[in-house]
C-alpha cells in the first residue's frame, strides 16, 4: 500500500522497527522481548536495540513483569495508546465526518458537520476548522498528530494528491485537496480513496485474528469496491481499485449515462432504489417533494417499512438484494477472497434485509461453492468506516512494515 511519500529515506530499521510495532499492537495484551523474537524472526540484539529506542520515544512501554519458570522475569511491552494520535476526514457529498484516533485505532474525538456549501475553498476552511476543535477539545498537543487522512469520492490522481472530478460534488474540478489542506493545517496530509480508506478501517478495527483476504463493498451515495489480502488493501496502480459503477447487474434495468443498461450506477444506489420504490407505488400515500435531503429520507422511510414487514417496501429492497448478489458474485469470483464484508454510511438501514437476502443468491452464483461457502458480514466501525480508515491509513504509515521501504527509491 506504500503510502508514505518523503524524502527521507526509509531505512532496514523503520521496516524492522514497525515490524516490531505491529506485532505488539495485534497482540492487545503486549509482547515481551522473547515473545517478539518469535513473532518477528528478528534477532534478540535487534529487538533489545529497537525496543529501547521506541521505549525511549515513548510510543511503548514496560507494563508489568510475568514470572514464567527459572530465569530473570519478562517484561512485557505495550503500545502507548496515547503516544500518537491521527485525524481522519471523510468527505461526502452530504457530510464531513472528523475523528481523531489514538495509537491503538480508538477514537478519542468526532464530530460530523453537514455541507451546504460545496465551494472547495469553503469546505478546505471548514476541514481546517473543525480539525483544530477536534484536537483542542480533546486536550492534546498538536505535536503528537502523526497527520491527517481525507477519505474522499474517487477517481483521485493520488500522485498529485487532487481530487478529479467526484460524482454529486459540483464545482470539484481537479481540486489539490492534499496541499491546500496541508497548508491550512500546517500538517501531514494523506489522500485516500473511500473504499480504500474504509477497508483498512476494518482492516485496523476488525478481528485481529481474521487472517485472509475480503472483497469490502462500500455503500454511499455511490458504490465502491475495495479488496484485502495478506494483512494489506489493494490499492490499484493509480490508488483507484474499485471502480465499479458500470458494471451491468441487470440487463433489463433502465439506460445509463454511459450508453449502457443496468449498471450499478443506475440500479443500486441509494437514489436508484428510491426511484424503483417511488415506482412500485411506496410513497403513494405521501406527498411529492423535493430537495437533496428528500433521497436521504426516503431511503430511511423505505427502510423501516420493509424493517415493518410492509411488503411493497420489502419486494424493493428484496430486488436492491438480488441487484447486489450479482455485483458481489462477478467481484468474488474475479478476486477470489475468503469473505464480504458490507459497509458505509448507508449500510446500516439495509443490513437486516441484505444480510438475510444475499448470501443464497451469492452461493448459487459462487464459481468456487463447491470448494466453500462465502461469508458475509457487515463491518465492524459502522457509518464513520470512511473517516476512521483515513484516520488508521496515516496509523498505518507509522506503524506497519512494508517491503516497499527495504528499497530505496530514486
């Protein structure tokens, strides 16, 4: 995922030193100096040489002595949950949500703030704002801030750290959303793409222990798709896996922008499932209106009234279900992981009906189901998945190993 953009060259130690930092924080309960030998591989000299300078830094520390038979006792070495802390920024076309994350992955601060403005020199102002209050509301000192990740809306250009052109956010024309908010803030800033972001959240949050790989399907205002294998997400040659709107799911479905018919684009998102429900007859009984909000809300009505076992509502998102299987049976079948996970800010309402629909669909159209049967889960963080990812992808830069830094690169 190599994410770390500087001119200092990353040195044997840092690969060996995060090495070491990430044993100790899967581990939860702490490593000691023994224990991390085996877990690393690395010699006893290099652990002892690695373990004083990061206890001298203070991001580890000695937390109590275990006796274990003969010999001197072991000390066991924890994280220092409050050694380092990042910001993470999710920008949605409807809301911003901030966190502020604690070298373990716990959040210490949030807050959420709805955009009228889409002017991008307002929303920077705004980030930079809120990003102060966060900091200052949770009394801690600036220097501690490893740096702050914007979860955003893809295509990026990450080389250049510009947001393109993203779906629902006007006047977003190659905005360099890296510097400017680098330079608002005065620190580091990480640009991320949502999906991405979001599934090195579950990555970071999920069970420590889940070993394998997972296709993440990201639900927001439109839909994504991120992959993990071997502990890492793949980011895409250009950081932007996981385009996935015009992927046909229905043949029949009405005609898209891109001269198609059926894409995802169309049939699966929030707003194509209000449509098909306005269709089907759901909000007779109500009266017509308008505004942005009016899909938001809608969606959540339809929501409860298939929650409420009404059956018109339930036929729609029993459909959105099938619409979604054939998605995620063409992605797992490319990817070939071990398991689903569903997520974003507009999963919560659906997972009751998604998760008693999809798995059948999923398994009759599995390639490997005579090998295994797929899981699917919801994810772990829940609505802020975006902005607590963006938040763990700068955790990430500082704590996990890379083979990438054992190169040094022109």
């Amino acid at each position: 995922m190599g994410m770390r953009r500087g001119t200092n060259l990353p040195r044997m130690g840092d690969f060996n030193q995060s090495v070491i930092l990430e044993a100790i924080r899967r581990s939860g309960e702490g490593l000691s100096r023994i224990e991390l030998v085996e877990a690393t591989g690395l010699s006893a000299q290099t652990i002892t040489n690695i373990t004083r300078r990061l206890l001298d830094e203070g991001l580890i520390a000695e937390a109590g002595r275990t006796i274990n038979g003969p010999g001197k006792p072991r000390v066991t070495l924890r994280l220092v949950a409050e050694s380092r802390f990042s910001v993470g920024v999710h920008l949605d076309p409807a809301v911003i949500t901030f966190v502020l994350l604690n070298m373990t992955g716990e959040a210490v601060g949030r807050r959420v703030v709805r955009t009228q403005d889409r002017d991008p020199s307002a929303i920077v102002e705004t980030m930079a704002k809120t990003i102060e209050i966060l900091i200052d509301e949770a009394g801690i000192d600036r220097n501690l801030v490893a740096g702050v990740g914007v979860a955003a809306p893809g295509p990026l250009d990450a080389a250049k750290g510009t947001v393109i052109d993203p779906p629902k956010l006007d006047g977003w024309h190659r905005v360099p959303l890296r510097s400017v908010l680098a330079e608002a803030t005065g620190f580091e800033v990480t640009l991320e793409k949502d999906t991405t972001a979001a599934a090195v959240g579950e990555l970071w949050t999920g069970d420590a222990t889940s070993e394998g790989s997972f296709l993440f399907v990201y639900l927001g205002t439109g839909l994504g798709a991120a992959a993990a294998r071997d502990g890492g997400v793949v980011a895409g040659s250009t950081h932007n896996f996981g385009e996935i709107g015009h992927i046909m799911v229905d043949p029949e479905g009405p005609p898209c922008a891109c001269g198609s018919r059926g894409c995802v684009e169309v049939v699966c998102t929030p707003q194509a499932i209000v449509e098909q429900a306005e269709a089907a007859g759901v909000f007779d009984d109500e009266p017509q209106g308008g505004g942005a909000n009016e899909v938001d809300e809608r969606f959540l009505r339809l929501c409860e009234r298939a929650s409420a076992g009404e059956l018109p509502a339930l036929g729609v998102l029993r459909r959105s279900a099938g619409h979604l299987a054939v998605l995620i049976s063409v992605l797992t079948n490319v990817l070939d992981v071990d398991r689903v996970v569903l997520g974003g800010p507009f999963w919560g309402p659906l997972s009751d009906v998604y998760l008693r629909e999809i798995p059948e669909p999923l398994h009759r159209r599995s390639a490997t189901r005579a090998v295994r049967t797929l899981t699917v889960d919801g994810a772990v963080v829940g609505d802020d998945v975006g902005a607590v990812g963006a938040a763990c992808v700068v955790l990430d830069a500082v704590l996990t190993p890379r083979a990438s830094d054992l190169y040094l690169e022109d």
